[in-house]
C-alpha cells in the first residue's frame, strides 16, 4: 500500500468498512483479514513481516484500525469477538484525509487507555506494537436459562420482526447468528444462478478438522415442503458436508423427513421458532435487565425500506 501521511494503520480504516460491508456487515477479524489480504494490493512482505513479540505487523495494523472505528462509531464489537457495522459504518465511504481526521478526533477525545497512548506515540513511524482487541467479551459467557416474565412477549415481537425482514436482511442476519454459533469464513453469497445457496462458511469440528457447510434463506409464511429441500440437498450435492435451511416459517412433517435422508447429505433445519431461540440465547437485538427488553434497532440494518 502507498504510504500516506500518519501512522500506517489509519490507511486499513477503509478496508476494514469495505470487508465488513463485502462479508454481510458482520465477520470475524480472520474473515476481515483475509478479506483484505484478497482484494487489496497488499505487499507480501508487509503482510508477513513481524513485531517483536512475534505477531503480524498487518493484523496488528487492522486490529487498530478497528479500534478507533468502533471508538468513533463506525463498528461495534460483540461477544465472541465478532466485529459488526454500525448505521454509520454502513453509509460511511472514508477518503485518507476523513480517516486521518477520525484518528486524531479519537486522540483528542482521550478514548484510549495509558498503555495505548504510550505504544501510539511513535505511530507515525510505524503502528503500534500491541493488539486492541484485549477488551472483548469473554466468549465463553453464557444467559442463565431461567425464563422471563415477559419471554413470551419478546417472542411474539421477534416473530413479527423475522416476517417483515428482506431478504438480503434475512440473509445478513443469519450469517451474523451461524458466526455467533462458531462457524468461521462465512461468506454471504445470494447470488442469482447459484440454485438458491445465500452463504457458505465452515464449522470446526475440533483444533485440526473443519467441515465445510452451505446455508439457505427463505423468507417463507407457509410451512417448507419437501420439495424446496430436495432442491437445497441437489444445489450443495458434492460442493459441502453439510446444509443449513433457515426458514422465516416452518418445515413440514415431510421436509423433516426429507432432511433427515440416510445415505444422504445432511441437512439442518432451522425455523423462525429455532431462529427466535438463538437470538435471545445469544443476545443478538435482545439486552437483559431483570426482564428481556427488545432492541428494535438491531433489526432496523435489515428491515425494509
């Protein structure tokens, strides 16, 4: 990359807006790297040169560009370390002057802590030599299973949101809960052409084997039929170990027996009762006090105009 004027890593706070943007808005920073290292002209050597503790110089420069995006408002961070668009990162196209003038307004501000401002200081030499990305949510937290007073409401109101979703916001949106779920490199697809597959990514199956899995979107009222999984299993058939049908609806007595085919691919269905469990298991668009509260403005990147 050019150098430009300031401290290297302000030249990622584009990049890492254009790959979440690519990704489905959401991803996790594997994803955001490996996003960038494919699209833009990124030497090699940058990419595999090293600090002194022995972590790439080019996560560690992404790593920071992130950390004044969220601290300016452009990107969230959720649990599980997913990095996630906000309104304004969405809308947001940065020259290097606007991204320059984000880093000093975040300096000016003081929104970092000691650590950070002392390995910031010779930034405009080089990037800072220690990771942000220290302040997550620990992943291995988890709701408590106790019910809510108000659970049903919440439910009903989850319901009526998934219905009133596009379908690129439904789409998203799921990409943004199988990540949640653990699968990794998930790509949101939708593609004309691609007989009805929307995203494909991978799940881990333990430290040194992962299986490649594609999904399904279907914005449906009417309960699933047969028909569409055998249609989902033919478009996957030699392309994945595994698919994903997530519905807006239900499935049929016969499309569950479809899906559970012996001697065929598997396929895992997940409906609006399954994708309404998730979100509130997960937190997504669902904040706890001593009552579930709903978080109408989650749902708001993927709802219809």
């Amino acid at each position: 990359m050019t150098q430009l004027k300031g401290p290297k890593f302000v030249q990622y706070f584009q990049p890492v807006l254009s790959a979440l943007k690519a990704l489905g808005s959401s991803a996790t920073p594997k994803e955001v790297f490996e996003w960038i290292e494919s699209s833009i002209q990124v030497p090699k050597s940058e990419i595999e040169e090293i600090n002194k503790s022995g972590q790439s110089k080019f996560e560690n420069k992404v790593h920071w560009a992130r950390f004044y995006l969220a601290k300016a408002g452009y990107i969230e961070t959720e649990k599980r370390g997913i990095w996630v668009l906000t309104d304004m990162g969405r809308k947001a196209n940065l020259t290097h002057s606007d991204a320059l003038k984000i880093f000093h307004n975040v300096r000016l501000e003081g929104n970092w802590n000691k650590e950070e401002q002392s390995e910031t200081a010779t930034s405009d030499t080089d990037s800072a030599q220690v990771s942000p990305s220290s302040n997550l949510v620990d992943e291995n937290a988890s709701p408590d299973d106790d019910l809510y007073i108000n659970q049903k409401d919440i439910q009903d109101q989850l319901f009526e949101i998934l219905q009133n979703l596009d379908d690129k916001g439904f789409e998203e949106l799921s990409a943004r809960l199988l990540r949640h779920l653990g699968f990794e490199s998930v790509n949101v697809t939708g593609r004309t052409g691609d007989e009805g597959i929307d995203g494909e990514g991978y799940l881990r199956l333990n430290r040194f084997v992962r299986t490649k899995v594609m999904f399904q979107c279907k914005r449906y009222t009417a309960p699933v039929g047969p028909g569409a999984i055998r249609d989902f299993r033919g478009a996957i058939q030699g392309r994945a170990e595994r698919g994903i049908f997530l519905t807006t609806a239900n499935f049929t007595r016969a499309a569950k027996e479809a899906a559970a085919r012996e001697n065929a691919t598997p396929i895992e269905l997940v409906e609006i009762d399954d994708i309404i469990t998730l979100l509130i298991e997960e937190r997504l668009g669902v904040s706890e006090t001593k009552a579930l509260k709903l978080d109408l403005s989650f749902f708001k990147p993927y709802s219809r105009s």
